[in-house]
C-alpha cells in the first residue's frame, strides 16, 4: 500500500471516531454499570457474536482490571448451561454492529426468564433495531462505512465500537475514584504493574 492509501484509511478511521453521536446515553450506561456493580453488588456481563464478540471480550478485561468486575458471556453457551453466570444485580452490555443477531436477542429472551428485572446496554449502528429496542441504553456507533474494500468486513465498525468501550470504562472509573493505588492491586506483573506501584508511592 503506498503512504496515500495508509493515510486514506487512518482518515475514513479518524472520522467515524469523531461521529460517534455524543449523548446522554453515556451518562445513562455509566450510571447505570455503577449503580449495579459498586451499589448494589451485582457485575457487568459483556457479550456479542463474531468480531464484536471480541470486542465484548476485550472491554470485559478492561472493566474488570479498572476496578469493576465484568464477564464476557458467550450468546450460544449461555444456551447449554454457561446461563448459568447471571445474578440479581447484574447488568449486561450487548454488542451487535446489525442490531439484529440471533443469538443476541435469543440470550435476551433467556436472560429475562432467569432474571426478569435485568438491565441492557446495546451498542449498535442500528438504534431501530429489535436489539436496540430492548434496551435500557442504546450506545449507537454512527454506523460508520467499513474501510474493507468489500465494505463487509468488520473494521471501522469495530473501531467505534472498541472506543464506546473505552469511554465507558473511562467514565467509570472516574466515577468510581480509582486510582494508581487500586490499579497496582490488580497489576502485579510486568511493566503497567511495575509503573502502577511506583506511581501509587507518590499520592
């Protein structure tokens, strides 16, 4: 690829990043994962299919090594028992780029015969979707174009949808107060931990 092209792409990235639609339904989901994982003692449970099922997976390990502690549910295991995991108090986060995936809006349905009262977080690029529907909090992308040739494999969409995740946990965390002090609890390997317990001397 010449430099051109690399940069075409850095851009069309930049841009959707800068679309993303900045609402009060940040603060919603904030407020929400708080109130159901520090106050009430329940956890943040992530899931999605596919690329956005990493997505969900990455943003689960991200919450939970910044004080809050979070899952990653897969949709179809949690058809053969992996249910199992949900509590009273918990809150789910749900990623779908469509709005429309099966296994998505089938776990809802499961979720809801376990624990009726469950609160949902969706992101998606399609807030008239059945998923978006059945939220509590509907976190939309701005459904960016994909920068894949073909326009079908998941790239910008899933760029948004990791920079959702990040303010999200950036939000939470400065609701929450953590600090170096509490990150250094978690970290007790490699550098971030070293960095960590080095900075927590100092406040």
């Amino acid at each position: 690829m010449t430099h051109d092209e690399i940069a075409c792409i850095l851009e069309q990235e930049a841009v959707a990043i800068r679309n993303i639609p900045v609402t009060d339904q940040f603060d919603k989901a904030i407020s929400l994962i708080v109130e159901s994982v520090h106050t009430q003692g329940g956890k943040l449970i992530t899931s999605g299919m596919g690329k956005a099922g990493q997505i969900a997976t990455n943003i689960a390990t991200t919450f939970s090594s910044t004080g809050t502690p979070a899952v990653f549910l897969h949709p179809s295991e949690a058809q053969h028992g992996d249910l199992g995991i949900v509590r009273t108090k918990d809150v789910m986060l749900l990623i779908s780029n469509s709005g429309k995936t099966r296994e998505l809006i089938e776990l809802i349905e499961l979720t809801r015969g376990l624990v009726p009262e469950m609160n949902f977080i969706v992101i998606t690029a399609n807030p008239s979707s059945p998923l978006a529907s059945e939220a509590n909090v509907c976190l939309e992308t701005g459904a960016p174009e994909e920068v894949c040739p073909l326009g079908l494999t998941p790239t910008t969409s899933t760029t948004t949808m990791t920079v959702i995740g990040d303010i999200l946990v950036v939000g939470t965390m400065k609701k929450i107060g953590f600090n170096n002090k509490d990150y250094a609890l978690r970290h007790h390997g490699g550098y971030l931990g070293s960095k960590s317990r080095a900075q927590s001397k100092n406040e």
